[in-house]
C-alpha cells in the first residue's frame, strides 16, 4: 500500500520506520531537518510531491493543535479514494471535519507515547480505533497495532474522549498539581524520585497537547473526583482519625488491585 505519513515528529517517524519495509512510504513534513534520519522512505516537503506519490492513505501524525490544519493543506493533492486518517489524543473537532470532508477516514489512537513506553515492547500498551470509520480503515489499524501486540479496543468519537477524561485526565492533573508544590530536595527519596521523573515526562510534552488533554469536556467531572477525595483525606489528616485512614487505604487498595 502507498501510505503518506504526516510529520516527523516522535510518532511520525516511529510509524513511518513500522510501515517501510512491508509497504510504500512518504514521510512529510515542511522542515528537511527532522526527514533526515528515516529509512527506505520517500522524504517530501512539497505538496506537489504528494499528488505525483497518489497515496492511498495518509496518516496524520502532526500536533493536535495542527490535526485538521494539515488535512486541509494536504487533501487538494490527495486521489479521491484515498482514506485519510488521525492518530490524535482527543478528538474533538475532528468528527464534524471528517464529516465535512466526505472522504473515507479512520481515526485511532494509540494509548502510548515515545516519552514513557518502551517502543520495542508494547504488548502492555493499548490502542483505541474509532468505530464510525472505514471499515478497510479499521481493518487496517488493527493489523498494524495487532502486529505491535498492542491491545486494541473499538469505541466511538465519544465513548473515546470519555475514556480518556479518566485514563489521561486524572493522571495529567494529579503529577501538575504534584509538580506545582515541589520545592528541591538534597535528599528525596526513592517514591519522590519516581514521582519527578514521571512530572519531568509530563511537561516534556507540547503545552497544546496538555492543554487540549485536560479541555476535554469531560475531564471536569473525573478532576472534581480528585478534589472530593483530597478534601476527605484532608479531614482525615486533621482529624488524625486512625480508623478512617485504615478505611480509605483499604479502599484505596481495592481500587488498584
């Protein structure tokens, strides 16, 4: 197949080296620098290049701030059959363009960045294909991330940002609130130094990614359920409550089991 991948980021070039060796690659992205280091992949950065390619996918890695920007540069120069495709974080937005559009899509997402998973063993990570696309699309997809032993799950536009109002948005605001309280420590122990480590991760990340993440609509309800479960341990710390503590640790541990 003749896939185009947009941008040469971390997730551009990490799909683009998965796909070269069984299919016809292009790597595009407006700055030669980041296409240097690919392999057995056509570099492009003009958008004429891609009409003369005819690909018959495309795979839209750019920023999230960027997603439907580049899609609407690119698809003047895309054949009419070609499916187009997201891998972004949060979606909205992205359903009403695709719709709008009239192409074929599919839109995934896969549940890992190349900040914090292991690239070469995914088999503990899991990706998410939108049920609203194409089926050649999702046929796709689900080769490609069944092939990188990822766990894969099928829900729709909606379904997904609620999944990841609770898989991203609890974990994002719960390390940003512990970031913020910070102070240096000379002699920080082992638990404070897997907590820094994931903070410093964290805000590696684009701040428009972030942003986006925690704008979802429906992270405020999951957020709320931070702030009620702090004010309960709050009064259990100031209550120095014994009993209450052994009762929210035992909860607690429930919920991680």
């Amino acid at each position: 197949m003749k896939i185009l991948v947009l941008g040469a980021g971390k997730m551009g070039t990490f799909i683009t080296d998965v796909l070269c060796i069984n299919h016809e690659v292009a790597l595009f992205d407006t700055n030669p620098k980041r296409l240097r280091f690919v392999f057995n992949t056509l570099r492009m950065t003009e958008y004429e290049e891609i009409r003369a390619f005819e690909p018959e996918l495309v795979i839209n890695c750019v920023t999230l701030k960027h997603t439907i920007e580049a899609f609407e540069k690119v698809v003047p120069f895309l054949p009419g059959n070609c499916i187009i495709s997201d891998i972004a974080s949060v979606k909205t937005g992205i359903q009403g363009y695709y719709e709008s559009i009239g192409m074929r899509y599919v839109s995934t997402h896969p549940m890992f960045g190349p900040t914090f998973a292991t690239l070469d063993n995914l088999s503990n990570q899991s990706a998410i294909i939108i049920s609203e696309s194409d089926h050649l699309g999702k046929a796709f997809f689900k080769d490609l991330y069944g092939s990188l032993r990822l766990n894969i799950f099928e829900y729709s536009f909606d379904e997904h940002d609620q999944t990841i109002a609770y898989s991203l948005s609890i974990p994002f605001a719960s390390t940003l609130v512990f970031a913020s309280v910070m102070v240096p420590q000379e002699a920080p122990g082992t638990t404070f130094k897997r907590h820094m480590d994931i903070a410093k991760g964290l805000l590696s990340e684009d701040d428009y990614l972030l942003s986006e993440i925690l704008f979802n609509p429906y992270t405020h309800n999951q957020v709320e359920k931070i702030r009620a479960e702090l004010k309960t341990l709050m009064e259990i710390i100031d209550s120095k409550d014994s009993d209450r503590m052994q009762q929210f640790l035992k909860k607690v541990r429930g919920n991680i089991v």
